[in-house]
C-alpha cells in the first residue's frame, strides 16, 4: 500500500449476508493503515526512531544497522537486519557522481514494498497463479540534492532558516526567530558548513529593515568569515545580536546583498552569487503564546502535503577523489537531525531537566567580535618567568631561563618579551629608554618549534645588582603557518579495514606524515567493542558486531583517524 492519499477516512459497514469483495478487504487495510499513519506523522515526525546507524567498512563499502524510521507519510521503514553495500551498487550512485564536486554524497532511506507468495487464482480460466502476499520493507538510494531549509519540523515551529549560499564545497544559512518583542533584542545565527579540504572565505552585507546591528545601531549589517581562523572542523556558526525598533505587528528582516557578495578558496577569489531574505515577527506579548498560537494555526492539509517530497536522509557520505572513482573518507550519521523523540526518551529529559547538573562544563571568555572564533585563544599564550642573576654583574655577561613550554604545539611561534616593572606594568622594546625603573639589559628568545619550547637569554648593558629579573612573555603563533602546517599534517591506520574472529588479536600501526610528535592516544567505540592497548594490539570482543578502533594524535587532538572492525565468526 504505497498509498500517500490518507484522508478522508471510509471504512465498511457491516450488515449479515452481506458480500464481500477484494475491495472491500483492502478498503479495510487501507482505513487501519491510513489512521495509523496520519498519527505517526502529524504526532511523532519524521526521522529515525531507533538504530540505522551508518559506517564505513572500507574505502568503497558502508554498513547501514538494523532500525525503525517513520517516512514522511508516517509508513513504518523497518530495516530488520544490518546490510553491507558497495557505494558504486546502490541506486543512484552514478547521477549522485556526476553532480557537483564529488566532495559529498548523501544517503536516504525510503519506504518500499513487494508482491511474494504464490498460489492460484480459482477465477481464472486457466488457474494462473498470483501473489498473494505484500511484504514492507525499504530502498537505500544515494543524491547529491540538498533538503528544504524547512526539513526539521520541531525547529520550523520557533525559526526560520534560510540558504543563502550553496555550492556543493560550502553552504551559509540565515536562521532567525520567528517572533520577538518590540524595542528588544535577537540573534541571526549565520551557519556555515563546509565539505572540502581547501579553506573557504567570504563576505557579504545583509540590510535590515525594522532591525539594527546592535554594535553600532546601523541598518547594513557586515558578515566576514575566514576559515583560516578556525579549528578546521566544518561547522561554523556566527552570532550576531540586533535590535528591533519601537514598532509592532511588522515584519522584520534581514536581506543579502547580491552584489555584496565576495567567496574565496584557499584565497583564490571565484565567482559566485548569494541570495535570501529572512524576516522575524516583531510583536508585542508573550512570545511563547505566539509560537503556541502560529503552531496550532497551521492547515493540517497543507503542513502534510508540504513533507511529502521530503527525503529521510540517514547519512552525508564525505569522500576523496581518487582518479575515475572516489574513496569514502568519513561519515556523517543523520546530518538534518532527521529524529523521532519517543516518549522514553522524553521521560528521561524531563527527569534530568528536574536533577542537579554534574556535567563539567567548559566555559571561555565572551568574544564580542564574531569574526574571530573562541578557538583563537589557543594561538596566543603568555606568562612570566624569572632569570636569575648574579649580585654586581658586570657589562656584558649572559644569563638564561629555564626551558619554558609555551602550550601552543609544535612549529613557528612568535615570541614578544618584556620587562616586568615593580608597579606590575612591562617594558617592551629597548629598556635603555625606561632605565630608571628597570635595570639596562637586553633580551632575547630562542625557539625551539621542535619541542614546543623556548629559553630567554638576557645580557646586561651595565652593572647590575639585582639577583633576578622578571620576563613578561605572549608567543602568539601565526595563523597562516599554524593552518599551513596543520594541512599537511596526515594520521592514518594501517590496515584500513579489519575482519577478525571474536577474541582474535591484530597489531594495528598508526601512520603519522609530517608530523614530528607521533604519539597517538587508542580507543574504541563503544566501549564494548573490544579492547586496544597503548602499542595497538586489539583484542576482538566476544560479540559479533562492527566496532570503529580511532587513533587521536596527542598533540593535535583534531587529527584523528578510524577503522571499522567486523568481528563475526
């Protein structure tokens, strides 16, 4: 019953001696289906309820694990055993391929179903056999087509998102409240993905209507993004706080400037166009009565029509050109928080939301610029330490530091000293200038890039008498060069794919290129998955399973590489 058309409901009334036909046993089929489905989709959503999992096996091989998804006509999809496919053998691989970049595929689930059985058809003047059985099941396809922005519902209800740019290497998206109170504040969050190993830049203006950048009350707001600043990790996202104006019952919005618009990759400049208007609700009220009212008002028909085209994408394949064919480098699980929260899970939130929080929780300093990202203050570390002197030193005689690790990893660092004064200020530069608060000496630093330490040397100008002096230091390491060096930096595991029996044992080899410290942290997920020891020997669980075995560079926490071990007997 691939039927999407589940209302207006008729069911059978039954009288004695009344006849009964092949229709009206699918009409009864048809009436139970129709209203089971109707409830799942309108009531639990749409995504994955439970499972389906998805991982890499090898370079060209995925496994998918068994689950429940609801589809976006609320038919139950049922994958009742894991299943293992070649990338290149599921439907939909060569038109994917032949799109775009290649960067990334994505992975969908769909509902299906097949006529089995057999028997024969006593109506027929031959007695033909028929099939007289339909089994449910489900397809996996692959598409290189990006969802709607309205692809989660639960979010749709309280923001609007909106895409601005997509090019298959980078998509920027606008999302923004859909109410909020006159003569106060909101945030446009700016969410950025990118899906290729070069690093993207750009920037745009946005004019707002009904809204002012809260910085300095202007109606162009000015976006900037320079990957090159950041962790390379692939999600990005920007804040940017606005006002609205003393008016109510207005739309306000927030609309890209075309010819504003400026992209580059790896700071070559290309060609390209971004688009969309985002608009907010500026009301007067309790905003939750808003959202409550707008959700409740919404035809019934045309919120269920507008997800029939909508795909359940289980996974974004990521992947590596490798001449005529390409490899699979990462997967990402359910990438549109296509999910289905059950009622257990609820029960549990609701539960933790009322217990005292125990999580250790990272804090770091406000940033109040948003093109800088909070990571950036792991390039730029500081400190003071003590060179101890001889008492009455003489001109020209040299004292050293000991070895100080600045914190900021291997390879260039700029280091800027200067001398502590007794008021708790610093000089910096030649102290000859300021010789009547510090002693006349001159310092210096040697790096070691190799160590991820430096010494401070000093030599005195003329006679000294203190018996110490106190260094002020910030080595700051240059972004260019600490994005350059991280680029070229490659963690692999040797083999890149392993099939063992349960408790069999395999010595696994981390391959560190371009990296001087190869020292390499183990793990497996999950826990139950086997165990793994500092020099790689792993060691198979009891149970059959596929478990990843990771590889995490100890210096580089971001350099991490993974294997899918299938332990079956």
């Amino acid at each position: 019953m691939k039927n999407t058309q589940l209302y207006p409901f008729e069911r059978n009334k039954y009288y004695y001696g009344m006849l009964l036909s092949v229709e009206d046993f699918n009409s009864e089929q048809r009436y139970m289906n129709d209203k089971r489905r109707l409830v799942n989709r309108l009531v639990h959503g749409v995504g994955v309820v439970s499972g389906l999992n998805v991982v890499a096996i090898d370079d060209q091989t995925i496994s998918v694990e068994s689950g429940l998804a609801f589809d976006n006509t609320g038919r139950e999809i049922i994958v009742d055993s894991p299943v293992t496919k070649k990338l290149s053998m599921i439907k939909g691989y060569e038109t994917a391929m032949s799109r775009g970049s290649n960067a990334y595929v994505y992975l969908c689930l769909e509902y299906n179903e097949v006529e089995k059985g057999s028997s024969y058809d006593i109506s027929s003047a031959d007695g033909s056999a028929v099939r007289d059985k339909i089994k449910e099941g489900y397809s996996l396809y692959l598409t290189s087509s990006e969802p709607d922005d309205s692809i989660d519902p639960v979010k749709d209800i309280y923001e609007e998102t909106t895409t601005v740019y997509s090019d298959g290497k980078l998509r920027i998206r606008h999302v923004i409240p859909r109410f909020v109170n006159s003569d106060s504040q909101l945030e446009l969050r700016v969410e950025i993905e990118t899906f290729t190993k070069q690093f993207a830049s750009f920037s745009y203006d946005v004019q707002l209507i009904c809204l002012t950048d809260e910085t300095d009350d202007d109606s162009v707001l000015s976006i900037k993004f320079n990957e090159m600043l950041f962790e390379k990790k692939g999600k990005y996202t920007l804040i940017y706080r606005l006002n609205t104006g003393n008016v109510v019952n207005v739309k306000g919005s927030a609309k890209v400037e075309p010819s504003s618009f400026t992209l580059a990759y790896d700071k070559i400049p290309v060609e390209a166009s971004a688009s969309g208007c985002s608009e907010t609700s500026i009301i007067k009220g309790d905003l939750r009565e808003a959202i409550v009212s707008a959700s409740y008002s919404r035809d019934m028909d045309s919120l269920f029509r507008a997800a029939l085209g909508q795909r359940l994408y289980l996974a974004r394949i990521n992947l590596v050109n490798a001449g005529e064919t390409a490899i699979i480098e990462s997967v990402s699980n359910v990438p549109f928080g296509q999910y289905v929260l059950g009622n257990d899970l609820q029960n549990a939130l609701q539960r933790l939301d009322g217990m005292p929080a125990r999580s250790v929780v990272q804090t770091a300093q406000k940033n109040d610029d948003p093109e800088v990202p909070a990571e950036s203050e792991r390039e730029i570390a500081g400190g003071v330490c003590r060179v101890d002197l001889s008492s009455g030193s003489l001109k020209n005689k040299v004292f050293y530091s000991d070895e100080i690790i600045h914190g900021l990893g291997l390879g260039s660092v700029s280091i800027i000293l200067g001398i502590k004064t007794e008021d708790g200020g610093a000089i910096f530069g030649d102290s000859e200038i300021f010789k009547e608060s510090v002693p006349n000496i001159k310092i210096a630093a040697k790096l070691d890039p190799t160590k991820g330490s430096f010494v401070v040397g000093v030599m005195t100008v003329a006679t000294v008498l203190n018996d110490f002096i106190d260094i002020r230091w910030t080595a700051i390491r240059d972004i260019d060069e600490a994005v350059g060096e991280k680029s070229k930096m490659k963690l692999m595991i040797k083999p890149n794919s392993l099939v063992l029996k349960p408790r069999e044992t395999r010595y696994l080899e981390a391959v560190c290129l371009n990296m001087t410290n190869k020292t390499v942290r183990w793990s497996v997920s999950p826990d139950t998955g086997g165990d793994i020891d500092a020099n790689g020997l792993y060691t198979a669980p009891n149970t059959e399973g596929v478990y990843e075995v990771v590889a995490q560079s100890a210096i580089y926490p971001e350099l991490k590489a993974s294997i899918m071990v299938v332990v079956r007997e």
